[in-house]
C-alpha cells in the first residue's frame, strides 16, 4: 500500500473515525478488565453501539468540516 492511499490527516474522515474507534475499544476493554463474569446480549449490544455511535459521528462531522 503506498502512503498516498491513506491519509493520516485530522480532517479525513476515514481516519477520525478510526481514531475513535480504537480509543472506544480500548475504553471497553479496560472498562471489561473490572467487570466480572460474562457479558449478557444486551451489554454486547451496547458495546456495539458504543463503539459505532462515537465513530459514526465523528465521521459526520469531519466529513461536513473536511
């Protein structure tokens, strides 16, 4: 892949929204270190929207900014 293809820039809103992503995983991963036992159906299905919802937005808005 040559660097050209991916932008590394604040403003691509590819690249917002896998900061986000990434810092939201890493939020439900510490946050699921304190937790114990299984997760039922309903906390995964708020994680999920956990992790999408922030991403999503931010692509929104870096996309109306960019």
């Amino acid at each position: 892949m040559a660097d050209d293809e991916f932008s590394t820039s604040w403003t691509d809103p590819d690249y917002v929204a896998a900061v986000v992503a990434v810092l939201a995983v890493g939020a439900l991963a510490f946050y699921i270190g304190l937790v114990d036992g299984a997760p039922s159906i309903e906390t995964v299905l708020f994680v999920l929207l956990w992790v999408t919802l922030p991403a999503g937005l931010v692509y929104e808005i870096a996309r109306q900014w960019g």
